[in-house]
C-alpha cells in the first residue's frame, strides 16, 4: 500500500496477544507491551506484520517511522489517528485523545494503510 520506514524499533515482551499492524502501549512492567485500546491510551507504537502472542517479543515502531497499521474505520490522508477498541487505527478531532500517528493514505475498516508515527494529544 505504501512505504515504511524503519527508523526506531524497541523489541518488548507482550503480556496480552498484539495483532500485527495495532497501536501499542507500555505494559504494566518495564520492556512490555500490551494493544493500545481507546483514545485515552498513551500509544508508543505499531505493532511489526507479525501476530504476537503472550510471553513472546514484539517489534514496536516507533516515532519517526511510517508504519503499515490497519484501519478501523474510514481514514482520510492526513488525519490524526487514536486507537479503536482492537487497536486498529481510527480517525479522532476529540480535544484530549491521544494520538499515535497521522494517516499517509486513505482507506476503510480493514485497510491496511500507512501513518507517520507521531505522538501527541489534541
């Protein structure tokens, strides 16, 4: 669909399963990683094109790449991006949801498309 790059990547263990191309946030350790849920979650990352699960390491990119994340509704280029309840990458103009990324690309519930990962709160 688009290009990546591979700026920073960090290698975590995941507590929970991580689907590929999902929005990350920290565990509840140090150097772990669970699915980013709602607009509140403080992202850090994109989960790599593999399913990760419980007790194995996940590549999450970081700020600064463009990563492939699948979309978890309608997304237009340029959007800002926040979690869904899977993870998956929704648009949001809500004043106070965090968000992990801004979209490449346009697309649908499903798509898999690209963002610049950036981190932020509106």
């Amino acid at each position: 669909m688009g290009r990546t790059t591979n700026g920073l990547i960090k290698s975590r263990v995941a507590t929970t399963a991580i689907p590929a191309y999902r929005f990350v946030k920290e565990g509840p350790a140090d150097g772990t990683a669970v699915p980013a849920v709602d607009a509140a979650a403080a992202i850090i990352g994109v989960s790599s094109e593999l399913d990760t699960a419980v007790g194995e390491r996940v590549s999450v990119q970081q700020a600064g790449n463009v990563a492939e994340i699948t979309y978890g509704g309608n997304v237009t280029r340029g959007d800002f991006l926040t979690a869904d309840a899977q993870g998956r990458a929704i648009a949001t103009t809500t004043t106070g949801a965090r968000y992990g990324g801004i979209a490449e690309v346009s697309g649908v519930l499903g798509d898999i498309g690209t963002c610049t990962i950036a981190l932020g709160i509106l």
